[in-house]
C-alpha cells in the first residue's frame, strides 16, 4: 500500500516539474515565435512588391513596343497610298 502511494507521489511531482518547465520555455518560445512571424510577413510583402514593380515595367515596355509598332504599320499604309 505504501509503495503504491509513494510512487503516486513521485509521478504527480514528475508531472507538475515537467508541466512547470513546459510554460516557462513557451513564452520565451511565443515571443520569439512572433518576431518571427512578422519578418517573414515583411519579406513576404517585399517580395510581393518586387514582383509587381518588375510585371509592371514589363506591360509598360511591351505596350509602348507595341504600340510603335502599330503606329509605324499604320504610318506605312497611309503614306504608300496618296490619291
């Protein structure tokens, strides 16, 4: 009967030393957790930006293109032709 008590004893003082030590690391751990979080928000958004600048001058180019080269077809059949 006392050994049966006894190592009731020493595996709920286990499990409170454990569960103790648990919380004391994650707040430490949160914290950082989100420190984390938001860096990796903010190289996401840069990321992100950087994408859309560089898809942006790539229309404007491809549209400023084409359309000098509509322009100089268009210019090219209305001179070929004076009546």
């Amino acid at each position: 009967m006392k050994i049966h008590r006894l190592s009731a004893i020493v595996l709920a003082g286990t499990m409170l030393c454990g569960t103790a030590s648990a919380f004391a690391q994650n707040d430490s751990g949160t914290k950082q957790d989100m420190k984390n979080a938001g860096s990796e928000t903010k190289y996401a958004a840069k990321d992100t930006g950087r994408g859309v600048k560089q898809g942006t001058k790539k229309v404007y180019h491809k549209t400023k293109r084409g359309t000098h080269k509509v322009a100089h077809k268009v210019s090219d059949k209305t001179s070929s032709n004076p009546q």
